[in-house]
C-alpha cells in the first residue's frame, strides 16, 4: 500500500523533495547564482524526464487524489514548462539576490496546481488552487525595486481572493443540494436544481477568473505588465494550462447531466473572451500587456474546444496547451532576454530588430506564427482542432465568427512582424548575446513548434489517452 | 513517381539555401532546385501521357494515401488528373522564371530565395493534394511567404500592401475552413475522392458551397473581393509579382474549380451569381486599367479582369467552358508572369513604373521591349499566343448555354475584349514607340538571366498559343471526367 502511494505521487513527491533541496541551499554556504541556477536546471530536467517513464493509474486518500495517464501527461506537460521557463530566465536571474525564494514560490505554486489537477474531491481542488495562487502572488512582486510589480502582487491577490470567494460559495452550493465533495457521488446528484445550477454558475465564474475569460479578465493584463517578465511567463502558460486541465475535467466528470447548461455558457464566454481578447490586443504597445491580451484570445478559442464532445474536446485542449507551452515560451523567452539585457519591453522598440538580432527574430517570428495559427507551425494544428472540436456541435456560427477572429488575431501578430522586419529605427536594440542556456530553451521550442504539429503521433497519443479520461 | 517528389524538392532547396553562407551559392542553390522542379514537372508529364496512352482511365494517377491523423481521418492523399498537372507544370516554369529575373537581388538574398522557394512548396502541395485538410493546408503555407516578401523587399506603401493581402487572403481561408467543417461534419471525411463518390446532401450544398466558393474566390480575385490584387502586385518585388499573379491567383481559380465539381447542385444554383460577379470582374477591371498611369497596376488590375474569366468559364459549368477556364488559368498566369518580368526588367533600368516618364524603349533596350510587346499582345489575346486560345475557348463554352441572361453575360464579356486593346496598345504604344528621353538612351538591354526567364515564358506561350491541341490533350479527359459527374448530378435532380 505505502509503496503504491509513492509510485502514484512521485511527480508530486519528487517536487518537494526539489523544494526542500532549495531550502538546504539558501541556508548553505553561499554559492554563484550561475552554479545554483545549472543545478536547478538539471533538477528540473530530471524531473521532467522521470515523468516520462512508468504511468500509473490509481486513487489515494480515500479518492481525493486521483491519477492516470492522462493527467500524468498534463503534469509532464508543466514540468516542461517550467523548465523552460527557468532556461530562458537565466539571464535575469544571474544577477539576482533572491534567486532561491523565485524557485521556491513557482514550484510550491507548481506543486499546488498537480494536486488540483489530481484531485478526485472539490475540497482537494480548492486546496490546490490556494496553494498554487499565495505563492503567484508573491512571485509577482519580484522586482522589489519596482512599483509596477507591487500593483500587480496587490491585483492578483485581491482578484485571486475574490475569485476564491465566489469559488467557494458555488462549492457550499453543490455541498448543500448534494452533501458531498467527492466528484464520483456529487454527479450522480447534478440535475437542473436552481440551487445547483447557481452553484455551477459561480464555480464557473470562479475558474473564469483564473483563465481570464471575459469579462473576468480585467486583473490580467495590469498583473503581466506589472510582473517580471519570467513570472508572467509562468502565469499565462503554466497557471492557466493547469486550471484550464482541471476546468476540463470537472466539466466532462461531474457536469455531464447538465452538458446542455454548459454548453451554452461556454458558448458566451469563448465569444466575449475571443472578441474583447483581440480587440483589446489590436492597441497594445507593451509587450507583456499585447502578449496577456492575445493569450485572453486563446483562451477564447480554448473553450470553443473544450465545448465539444469530451474525448475531442480534452485532447485537442492538451494538445493545444502542448503547442500554446512552445509558442507562447519562445516568444516570452525573447521578450524576456530583450528586457533582462537591453532593458526594453515595447512593441515599437523592436522596430528593425531583425537587422541587429536575425536570431532572436526569427524565434519570435516564428513563435508568433505559431499564436496566430500559420502553418507549417504547430499553432496551426492546435488552434484547427480545437475548431474541429467545437465544430462538432455543428454550430457554424460560432465556427464562423472564430475563424474570422483568427484574422483579426493575424492583424496583431503580423503587426509585430512587421515592426521586426519591415520598419526602421533610429536606436535599435543593441546585439544581444544570449545565454547558451536560453539559446538551447528557444530552440527546443521552436522544434516543438515543428514537430508537434507535423509529427501527427504527438495527436494520435494524446487522443488515445484521452479515451481513459 | 512519387509525387511528394514535387514538395521534398522545394523543401531540400529551402533547407540548403537555409545553410548556405555566400550570395553566390544562394543563387546557385535556388536556381538548380527550381530547374530540378521542371526537370520533374516535366517528368512527371511525359509519365503521365505514357500512362494515359497505356489506357490507364484511372480519374487520378500516381494516387498514394497515408494516414496522418489517425484520430481525425485526416490522410495525406495525393495524386494528379490532367488538370492539376497543367498548374503543376505552370508553377515549375514560373518559379524558374522568378529565380532568374532575381538574380540580381543583393538585400538579405538568402531571406528571400528561401521565402520564394516556401512558396512554390505550397502550391505543389495545393495542386497534388486530394484531401481537403491537406489542402487547405497548403493554401495557408503559401500565404505568409507573400506577406514577408512583400513587406521586406517590396516598394512604395509595401508595409499597407502587405498587411492588406495577408488579412484579406486569411479570410478567405477562413471562409473556406468554414466551409470544409461543415462539409466534415457531414460527410466524415476530407476525402475529395471520397466525398466525389458519395456526393453531399442537397442542403449542405447550397449551404456551405458559397463559404467554399467565396473562400477560394477571395484568392482568386472575384470580384469584389479584389482589392488586395493590385496593391499587392504593384508594391511587390518583381518575383513576388510573378508568383503571386502566375501562381497564388490559380491556387483560387483552381480551388474554385474542385468546389464546384465537387457540389454540383449547388455551383448550379448559384451560377447566376458566379456569372455576375465574374462579368462585374471582367468589365470593370478592364475599365479601371484604362485610368492607371503605373505599368505595374496596369498589369494588375487587368489580372482582376483576366481571372474573371476563369470564374466565368467555371460558373457556366460545361465541358468547353470549364476547358477554357483550365487554359485561361495557365495562359494568364505564364502571361502575367512575362508581363511582370519585363515591367521590372524596366523598372530597375530606369527606376520609374508610370507610363508618362516612359517613351521610346524599344531604341535603347529592344529585347525587353519585344518582351514587353508579346506579354501585351498575349493578354489582349492575339491569335498565336495562348491568351487567344484561353479567352475563344471560355466564349465558346459560355455561348453553349442558351439562357438568356448567361447570353448577356457572355457578350458583355467579350467586349470587354476591346476595352483590354485599348489600353494594352496605349501602354505599349507610348513606352516602346516614340522619342526617347535622353538618361533613357543609353540603358543597357537585358542580361542572360533575364533572356532567360522571358524565353521560358515565351516559349509557354507560344506551344499553348500555336498547338493548343497539347493542352487539350493533357485536360480535356479530366474535364471530361469532371462532366460527366457534374452532368449527373445535375440529372439526377
């Protein structure tokens, strides 16, 4: 029995057997940021790589956790972001005081988000959320010399613990009509209650909050502009990548008596979320504030995936997160080494970047393809099949305002393009050098953004993982 | 022969050009990988007649299908009927073509050899694809090359140009994903062979087909979606004009082509409206040349009319009509091609497109100018060159049908012819004939790269314009084909 439970949890143990190993080192003997930050590296590739081998399936805790194939491959999924999240911000890091407490906040925030994706039990779930959010939020305010980065610890707590409120009120809702927690009974006793279907409403409107669907998102682009680049990264890939995971789940789990409601809500969200999304990015000159904008879009098109029957639904929805993971990377990642290095995070000062930093631009380029939907790019496929998806609905008008969306989106990324490689600037951006390290995250996403899309296998597995769920 | 043969090519060429560090070398790269390309379009029509003399009746041949996504029935299915090797054979001469007359590109060479290359890979793949996803997926690989070439190495508003083309063009891909979702949902698979036997309900037909058509329309110029054409064209580098005019218009003539073969009915019930949108096409962007001052929107806007008789010819829906349509596409975009080539041959000798500042060429540079003279010739549609052919082809096939209103339509459409004379014989007359300007006279004539190109195009068109009987040989029994499908569809009903 004990040994079962260290097999079904090892992602989980192993990463706090890597938080316990941070706090051995911040109170070590001092040591160079760049030995402490290789070591973590190698840490993290470790434990992406051990995810990789044996899956297991099984419950723990009377059901509260529960795992399988599946939902190990969403976790390998994060670990692989966050890996590449700490790859690319290496250059920031090499000079920063409190290296060990960054690590220390995102992997106690990561490690919050595999028990709310495991979780078999809504309080579970809560517990997870908490425990991955506190910690965001302190991770936010990691430019102490900042007062941007203060405003956005203070946004994204505030928000959070609203959120968290209106969460837990639909939670209390469902407890009340059902008299439990565990998602296995509490499906049985979903119907169209009043009671319940409010209940369902205000936990919808609580993950809304988190994935920054409209009109939930107003936090969202304050809190990416204010946070340092690395800690945006973090939160517009790994935070929502690992809501949007569980989203998924509680709705094809628990909610299937009610698809119908859902359907419709998920119907208005993805049209608000897609169009405010993109009309908002269309006039963005700050990198960070234009990268939360379009990424509110994506989750747009997300939920019009997601609406779909579920086995389509859930993989196309991991599918695209896989891409979403290496395109939107790659193009924080140089965001990243632009305002770690050059000190720079606008739009229009990456006018005539190309001519300074042919590398960097074409990963961005490339990266940016790849958000918008250009083949031969990944983005392609993924954004394609959450359309698919959706389109099995066969409701063609939602089919057609998305697909027109996509055009709009075009217009904003092609519009950074454009500043890279068509316009002039009198001070460009100096000739950056990249850290090898950084270098290796880029160009592992920019095969990933090949690969996974033209490697059909990438799909097929994880569509054949999804029959499990 | 395998027939990814035609997109490893490309891909190879893209790859090396990718790696390769000196100008010299990118050249040398592009242009053998683009003569490789003719070497196997080229092979490939010598096997493929082989073939059809054998009394292989197969619809499609050197047909291979591999599944790609397993989960999504989406395969990878390819193979050729006359039709689309015709556009594969006009896609490898141009792209020789493009490689030659930028020869002398010097600013980030490398960027672009590898861009034009990108593009030419999407359209073999556009034109050998049988799946619908697939092919849909070509059709968007060619479009951001065009975006990038434009927008770097363009000239004038190229930045606006750009942008225009590239969102106008998405959403006409848009449209036609749209259209290919419901036509999934309905039949359950991308299959266009497939879904040919099957055929599609009557409603989904009439329901999806104008997002379909309009989609494909869009790349295709249909009016009045026309207006990224002449931005495009004349704020592009000379290449880019070629490819975008000779090839990435006949990625929508021929995506227009399969739509309507493949939904009959309702190409049936909406020809009213293709025919009407195609005469509005055909007569006003003939009209609209007749006021351009600048070579490069005189070309472009009398592209808007040339398409509109593909659309034509694919909207009165027979044998001789569609033929026509086939012909017009390859003739017009071999044309258009040489018609670009001379204007920038012109334009990077004396660095002015508007007629006014012209007069006189044909003293200092007389090859270009005869160049120039047989790309006019060939569009107002001279007997001896393919323009003749394709347009008496269309005419012939639209005067079959014996409504009235299609009646009008085809001689509305025939005027037209003379409106085109007129303003080919202005452009011409004043920049060829005349006196020259003095900073004129002394300008060198074309270089070998540049005789070249034009002598390749020429030669397209004169084999078209003087044996039309070997293009016919190539399509007429796909058309007939496509006929016979179409006819008992229609029947049927």
């Amino acid at each position: 029995m004990s040994s079962t439970i260290f097999i079904l949890l090892r992602q989980e143990l192993l990463l706090s057997l890597l938080i316990f190993l941070l706090l051995f080192i911040k109170i070590g003997k001092e040591r160079s940021n760049e030995s402490i930050l290789n070591l973590i590296n190698i840490l993290l590739f470790v434990n992406l790589a051990s995810g990789l081998f044996g899956m297991s399936e099984g419950g723990a805790f009377n059901g509260m956790f529960t795992t399988n194939a599946f939902i190990v491959l969403e976790k390998n999924i994060l670990n692989l972001a966050m890996l590449l999240i700490s790859m690319q911000s290496y250059a920031w890091l090499k000079n920063h005081k409190q290296l060990a407490e960054y690590y220390l906040l995102l992997f106690t925030s990561l490690l919050g988000m595999f028990f709310m994706i495991s979780s078999g039990n809504l309080l579970m779930f809560y517990l997870g959320l908490e425990m991955s959010t506190i910690p965001l939020a302190a991770a936010a305010n990691f430019d102490l010399a900042k007062r941007k980065s203060s405003e956005a610890a203070m946004k994204l707590i505030l928000s959070s613990a609203f959120s968290s409120g209106i969460l837990l009120m639909g939670i209390s809702f469902l407890y009340g009509t059902s008299g439990t927690l565990s998602f296995d009974i509490l499906t049985a006793h979903i119907s169209n209650n009043p009671m319940q279907l409010f209940g369902f409403i205000l936990l919808v409107s609580g993950f809304a909050f988190k994935i920054s669907a409209v009109p939930f998102h107003l936090w969202t682009a304050d809190v990416y502009e204010g946070a340092p680049v690395a800690v945006t990264a973090f939160l517009s890939v790994v935070s929502k990548a690992a809501v949007l995971f569980t989203f998924t789940s509680i709705l094809y789990k628990v909610f299937t008596p009610i698809a119908t409601v859902w359907y419709g809500v998920l119907v208005v969200l993805s049209v608000a979320t897609i169009l405010i999304g993109n009309l908002f990015a269309l006039r963005q000159d700050n990198f960070k504030r234009f990268l939360a904008f379009s990424s509110i879009a994506q989750v747009g098109f997300i939920l019009i995936g997601i609406s779909g029957s579920s086995q389509t639904g859930s993989a196309s929805l991991v599918y695209f997160v896989l891409i979403y993971v290496f395109s939107n990377l790659a193009a924080f990642g140089v965001v990243s080494v632009v305002s770690a290095l050059a000190g720079k995070e606008n739009i229009s000062d990456f006018k005539g970047f190309y001519k300074t930093n042919p590398f960097l631009s074409w990963v961005l380029t490339i990266a940016l393809f790849s958000l918008a939907g250009v083949p031969p790019t990944a983005g392609f496929f993924g954004k394609l099949f959450l359309m698919m998806a959706g389109a099995a609905k066969e409701n063609y008008g939602l089919i057609t305002f998305a697909a027109l969306n996509m055009v709009i989106s075009f217009y904003y990324y092609l519009k950074v393009v454009k500043a890279v490689f068509m316009e002039e600037n009198e001070q460009p951006i100096q000739k950056l050098s990249v850290p090898a390290i950084t270098k290796l995250a880029m160009y592992i996403c920019i095969v990933g953004i090949i690969i996974t899309g033209l490697a059909s296998m990438v799909y097929d597995y994880i569509y054949s993982l999804s029959i499990g769920m | 022969m395998n027939l990814s043969l035609l997109i490893l090519l490309p891909l190879l060429t893209a790859l090396l050009i990718l790696v390769s560090k000196q100008l010299a070398q990118i050249r040398v790269i592009g242009l053998v990988g683009s003569l490789a390309q003719l070497g196997a379009a080229g092979w490939l029509l010598k096997l493929y007649m082989d073939q059809r003399a054998a009394g292989n009746a197969a619809t499609h041949l050197f047909e291979s299908n591999t599944v790609w996504f397993k989960a999504l029935n989406i395969n990878y299915h390819i193979g050729i009927d006359g039709i689309s090797l015709a556009m594969i054979l006009l896609t490898s001469l141009i792209v020789v073509a493009g490689i030659l007359v930028s020869w002398t590109m010097e600013k980030l060479s490398k960027e672009y050899f590898f861009l034009l290359v990108l593009l030419s890979m999407g359209a073999y793949g556009f034109f050998i694809s049988l799946d619908l996803f697939t092919l849909f997926f070509f059709l968007e690989v060619a479009v951001i090359p065009k975006f990038l070439l434009i927008g770097i190495w363009g000239s004038g508003k190229k930045e606006n140009s750009a942008m225009k083309l590239a969102l106008m063009l998405m959403a006409g891909s848009a449209l036609v994903f749209v259209g290919l979702m419901g036509i999934y949902y309905n039949t359950h698979t991308f299959d266009m062979v497939e879904i040919g036997r099957m055929g599609i309900a009557l409603g989904v037909q009439k329901f999806f087909f104008p997002f379909l058509f309009l989609g494909f329309g869009i790349f295709a110029a249909l009016f009045p979606f026309h207006t990224w054409v002449p931005d495009g064209h004349a704020s592009a580098p000379t290449a880019a004009s070629m490819f975008l005019a000779g090839i990435s218009m006949k990625l929508g003539g021929y995506g227009c082509l399969r739509m309507a073969a493949l939904m009959p009915d309702a190409a049936h019930s909406y020809s009213w409206i293709i025919i009407l949108l195609a005469t509005i096409a055909i007569i006003y962007g003939a009209f609209a040349t007749m006021m351009q001052t600048d070579l490069k929107y005189i070309n472009a806007y009398s592209s808007i009319s040339h398409c509109g008789f593909v659309i034509l010819g694919i909207g009165m829906l027979n044998k001789t009509s569609i033929n026509g349509a086939v012909i017009q596409m390859v003739s017009h975009g071999l044309m258009t091609a040489l018609f670009f080539a001379a204007i920038g041959m012109i334009y990077s000798r004396t660095h002015t497109r508007m007629v006014a500042q012209l007069g006189g060429l044909l003293k200092a540079m007389p090859f270009i100018s005869t160049v120039f003279v047989i790309a006019g010739l060939c569009s107002l549609g001279l007997p001896g060159f393919s323009g003749f052919v394709a347009e008496m082809t269309v005419f012939m096939g639209s005067w079959q049908n014996p409504d009235g209103v299609y009646r009008i339509a085809t001689v509305i459409s025939a005027a037209s012819i003379v409106v085109t004379a007129v303003y080919i014989l202005r452009a011409t007359g004043k920049t060829i004939m005349g006196p020259i300007s003095d900073e004129h006279a002394l300008l060198p004539d074309a270089t070998w790269n540049e005789k070249l190109a034009a002598g390749l195009l020429i030669v397209g068109i004169l084999i078209i314009g003087l044996a039309p009987f070997l293009i016919n040989q190539l399509i007429m029994p796909t058309t007939d084909f496509l006929m016979i499908n179409i006819d008992k569809a229609l029947t049927l009903k």
